[in-house]
C-alpha cells in the first residue's frame, strides 16, 4: 500500500468460480455436428459441380449449332448462286442425291453435308436428271451434322433447309 491509500479505498476483488455445468456448454462444437455440417455443404456443393457440368455441355452444343447453321448457310447460299436458266444448268443443281462430304468447320469440328436435289418434288422420291431431263422447279435440301457429337443434346435432329429454285427466262 502506498502513502496516499487507505484501507478504505483498496476494495477486495472476489474470484468468481464457475461452475463446472456451465462449462460444458461453451466447450464449442462436437464432432457429430462438425461431421453433420461438413455432409450438407458436400452436398450442396455436389449440387453447383452437377449444375456447372451441364451447363457446359448445353453451351458446347450451342457452339456445335451454331458451327452447323454457319456451314448451312455457306450451303445455301451457294445453291441460291448457281445458274438454271433454259439452256444452262450449273452441275451443282443438277438432280439427284449427293455423295456425302466432310466440312471442317474453323473450330476444328468435323462435320457432314448432304445435299438433295429433286427435279420434280410432287412426285414421290427424288426425281434426278434421267427421270425429269428438263425440270422447271427444282426442291433442294441440306442437311449438316455434326460428325462426332457428344453425350447430350447434340445428337439430335440435324440442321436441315429446304429450299425451293424456279426456272427462270
């Protein structure tokens, strides 16, 4: 005690004891609770990589098609180019069913065209040159696919166009 203090101002500090009770309850978390929380978020996030999972393989298809209507379009615009007048019929429109071709696309995918020509599409079955020698409509179909596509949605129905050329004077 210095000088300055009195016995009254020194006030007599009292150690509270804890019960052992009330310990137990602030010990933090057990085992089975950390074990508990630990298999909900696994699951959770089980949820978002399943999630993730398909929706890259929902773009790539997207990708796939739209690589399939790019190469169709080229297709269609080089038929809508080609010549059928009276006299002159480029061998690109002449009637028939083409020989299957692989186009690469710029990607690097691999894909398949077919092409159709039915000199005369109100008969059925494809008319070629030999069946209707001078035809005044021709019906042409394109059909792209994609050589080797992956599990999903990308081995459904391929890209197809029909179209329609007339003969002109």
């Amino acid at each position: 005690m210095t000088p300055q203090e009195t016995s009254a101002d020194r006030v007599p500090t009292k150690v509270r004891q804890i019960p052992q009770t009330e310990r137990a309850g602030e010990a933090g978390f057990t085992i089975i609770e950390t074990t508990c929380a630990l298999v909900i978020i696994l699951i959770a996030l089980l949820g978002v990589a399943v999630a993730f999972t398909y929706a890259i393989n929902y773009n790539a298809g997207n990708q796939s098609r739209s690589q399939a209507l790019a190469l169709l379009q080229q297709e269609v615009e080089q038929m809508r180019a080609a010549k059928f007048t009276p006299n002159i019929t480029d061998s690109t429109l002449s009637g028939g069913v083409k020989s299957p071709r692989s186009v690469s696309a710029p990607t690097g995918a691999r894909f398949t065209v077919q092409v159709t020509i039915d000199n005369d599409p109100f008969t059925a079955g494809v008319q070629d040159d030999t069946a209707t020698p001078n035809p005044t409509l021709k019906e042409v179909s394109i059909t792209t696919r994609l050589e080797s596509p992956s599990p999903g949605w990308q081995t459904a129905v391929p890209a197809t166009v029909v179209l329609r050329r007339t003969r002109s004077n």
